[in-house]
C-alpha cells in the first residue's frame, strides 16, 4: 500500500518553516504497513496545487495533504479541492459548533471569515479539530483515498493519531512492515558493505538493507514487508544477527537511538557515571547527553576549558605538560581526562582538545587534529584524529568519536 504526502504553503518553500509534518507522518504510516511514495510540498497556488493532486492519483492509493486550511486569503487548499473533485460546499454543523465552542472558550467574537472555516465540500467527510478551527476532510475518490489536514503540527498530529490512521487501518488490509537498526560506529559504509556483502545478496525480495551514515557512524536498517508478522520477524532476526556477529567490532546497540542515548541507558543499568573535559567541543558533548530526559542519573557535569589556566586549575593538568606538549597533545589530553575522573568523582570521562578550525592551526598540528581520551578508573585510551577544515564538521566528529570510544571502553568491561 502506497501513500503520497503533499504539504501546501509558500512557507515551507521559502525556508521559513521546517517540514516536520511529512517526517512524523511518513514514521505513522509505516508503523501500520503503508509505504510512502513521495513527498511534495507546493506553493499556495491553485495550478500547482491541482497538479500535485492529479501526480499524486497516478503513484499513491493514499494521499494525505496538510496546510493551507486557515480562515484567511491565502489559505486556498479547501476552495481548490472541491475544484479537484467538482464538488459543492455545505456548511458542516458540526464543525460550526466545534468553531463556536472554541471562540465562547476564549471569549472571543465569532468573525463570519471564522464561520466559514464550516464550509466544506459536498463529497468530504468531514474530521473534527478538536484542537483548533480548521476541520479535516476525508475524500473517497476513484478508487483513492484523499485527506486533508491542517499544517499546525499538533493540530495534525492528533488528527491522525484519533482518526486518520485508525479509519486507514480499517479501510485498507494493509501487510506488515518491520524495521531493524543496527547502529555501527567508526566504520564507513562502503567497507561495512564489503564486509557484508555475502549476507546482503542474500537476502529474499522481501527484505531489504539500507545504509544510514551520518559523521562517524552507520546505521544498517533491515526492512521487511509482509503478510504474516510472526515469520517476518524471524527472518529480520535472523538476518540482523548474522550482519551484528560478522561486524561485532564496531556494533553500538540495535536500537535506532541516538547513540548518546544508548550510552546513557547502558550506564545508567550498571549503576556508572560520567563527567566530561571539553575544549575544542566547546560543551556539545555535554548537550548530547542533557537534551535527554533523566540524563543526570549518569552525567554529572564537567568543564569547558579552553584556556591553559582552566587546564591546570580546573583539571590538574601539569604546567610542564602543557608548555613542554601544548594544549592539542596526547599528553595534556590523558591528564584532563584523569583530571576529570579525579576532581568530578565519576566512574567514566571524556576529554577532547583540539584544533576545530578554521583558524589557529600549524604545519605540526593542522586544522582538524583532535585528540580525545575516555577512561575509567583504571584505564585510560587515547586517540588522535584528523578531521578536515569544517569548524562544525570538526566539533560533531569529535564528539561521535569521543562517544565511539566510550561505548568501546564500555562494551570491554561487559566482555
């Protein structure tokens, strides 16, 4: 079964606003067997609305539209459907006393361009907003389904969750769609294809391996389509474990999240912590981690030391090292990282300094040269890299790299 997404408004083709919507909704859609197509997102302009539409027909039997749905000028996607479909309007009394209901909350007056948020075209079914004004209509059209939503993102989402995707799953018998990510790290994709080639041409029809790479590390995603849920996940089982034993060596985790996450929930089950030393990262290492809920039941903190004073006060770095090694040394980088185990009391560190660039490199040291260190209380590894003469390139490998490292250090301990 195969869906099209069409997202409408001059807003998202002028970069203005991001479309998140076609990326949440594509994930829903898989969940329940449906396949996109494609994604298109089009202009508020009728022509080019009508012919998104009319594509649309000819490659998907599901076809969900979001945007353009508001009370004012310049939100036409309602006038030009019924236009699609030759079709009336009638005004919908349920959606009028949803709109009604929602100004009365407010207290607020009812404008007539507010009531005509209640005129809908003849042949739709209308789907109640029971977070904002703008219904959604469900279209039956020549062996299609068609369904308009609002763009306002928690609006849709909600939509969808209550009705769309219920009233899909009993329209349509849809087959089963399963996926399984295998996340790899410190190895590129053309030398984990050749290592798994004999696996990946193997594979039936049915199943299918993607490559995922993104600085540093590879997502490896096995996906199968189906009739039968049961024997579908064996056979996904079954293939993910021979691809995990034969590239075990940089295996992270086999679920699709971040790997910060991965890290954190592994440490957080052994009961260990964590503290960081940054430099050249200038604190994004300690952002992965934090951004994620309960982060802090493993990370405590740490520093940002940029300076050589910080280096010596903050970690312990010895005077001589710095002076005798600089600040970008496999030396200065092993005592912030001790430093940081020290002084911060944790169970594991991270330290990395370096030269992210553009500026401030040498003939010894290029732009790029990082070294980065992970320890535990009784171990200690360090590493240079060199990266290229990105800054931000520079900062987000580092960190990958840096937390490649610990997951290595980790998964040591467990073995």
């Amino acid at each position: 079964m195969l869906a099209e997404i069409i997202t409408i408004g001059d807003e998202i083709l002028i970069g203005q606003i991001v479309d998140t919507n076609s990326a949440w909704i594509a994930r829903e859609l898989n969940k329940i067997g449906v396949r996109v197509k494609q994604i298109s997102s089009v202009s508020d302009d009728r022509e080019h609305i009508l012919t998104a539409l009319a594509e649309a027909h000819n490659r998907a039997q599901i076809i969900l539209i979001t945007g353009g749905l508001g009370p004012t000028k310049d939100d036409i996607t309602k006038k030009t459907l019924a236009e699609y479909f030759n079709a009336g309007f009638v005004e919908s009394k349920e959606t009028l006393e949803n709109v009604e209901r929602i100004f009365k909350k407010y207290n607020r007056p009812l404008l007539e361009v507010n009531r005509l948020q209640a005129q809908v075209p003849e042949n739709c079914e209308v789907i109640i907003n029971n977070n904002g004004t703008a219904p959604g209509m469900w279209f039956n059209h020549e062996g299609r389904v068609y369904v308009s939503m609002p763009g306002v993102p928690h609006e849709m989402m909600y939509m969808m969750e209550e009705t769309v995707l219920p009233k899909l799953k009993t329209t349509f018998k849809l087959p089963v769609i399963i996926h399984k990510t295998i996340l790899t790290v410190g190895e590129g994709e053309s030398f984990l294809a050749e290592r798994i080639a004999d696996i990946e041409d193997s594979l039936p029809a049915h199943i299918k391996l993607a490559y995922l790479p993104k600085l540093g590390q590879v997502r490896l995603r096995l996906s199968g389509y189906g009739e039968d849920e049961t024997i579908l996940n064996q056979e996904i089982t079954q293939f993910a474990q021979l691809i995990k034993e034969r590239v075990a060596n940089v295996v992270a985790a086999e679920d699709d999240l971040p790997l910060e996450k991965i890290l954190l929930d592994k440490m957080e089950a052994r009961g260990l912590t964590l503290s960081v030393a940054e430099s050249c990262t200038g604190g994004y290492i300690s952002h992965l981690f934090t951004q994620h809920p309960g982060s802090s039941a493993v990370f405590f903190g740490g520093t940002v030391c940029y300076s050589y004073e910080l280096k010596e006060s903050v970690l312990g770095v010895k005077n001589e090292t710095l002076w005798q090694h600089g600040a970008v040394s496999e030396e200065t980088v092993r005592e912030m990282v001790e430093g940081a185990i020290l002084n911060f009391k944790s169970d594991y560190a991270i330290a990395v300094t370096g030269v992210a660039g553009p500026g401030g490199g040498s003939a010894e040291k290029p732009v790029g040269t990082v070294w980065i260190a992970v320890a535990s209380v009784n171990k200690t590894v360090a590493k240079k890299f060199t990266f290229g003469n990105k800054r931000a390139q520079n900062i987000e490998r580092s960190a990958i790299s840096a937390l490649g490292m610990l997951n290595t250090l980790l998964a040591e301990v467990e073995n």
